[in-house]
C-alpha cells in the first residue's frame, strides 16, 4: 500500500523523492505532497519545475538587470 493517498504504488519512489526536493525548498511537507502530487501523479509538471529551479530563474532575472 502506497504511504500517499491515491498514487499507485509504482510511482511510491518518484513521489517520495519528489516531496524530499521540494521540502528542501522550504514547503512544509503538506504542501510538498500536493505539489508533487500534480506533477507525478497528474503530469503538471510546470509548477513543480519552477519550484525546483526557482533559484536560477531569479539569479538569471537578477544577472539581466545588472547587465541591462
């Protein structure tokens, strides 16, 4: 039996390792299972990608103003 509700059992290692990378993002682990929830289990993996790289889109918009 998966520990997550309605996410199939083959996917139990995805989900997990998915809700470990966004918690250490700074979401609670609530919030992290929704997210990751959406992008392992639905496929909406857009949010899930900002998450994950929201740092370097900031350090990229950042390296744009100083140069611009």
């Amino acid at each position: 039996m998966s520990p997550y509700k309605n996410v199939p059992p083959e996917l139990d290692g995805k989900m997990h390792d998915c809700v470990e990378k966004v918690m250490m993002k700074g979401h609670d682990k609530e919030s992290a299972i929704g997210i990751c929830y959406a992008s392992v289990v639905e496929g909406q993996s857009a949010a899930l990608d900002f998450i994950l790289n929201v740092d370097e889109f900031y350090a990229d918009d950042q390296a744009r103003d100083e140069t611009g």
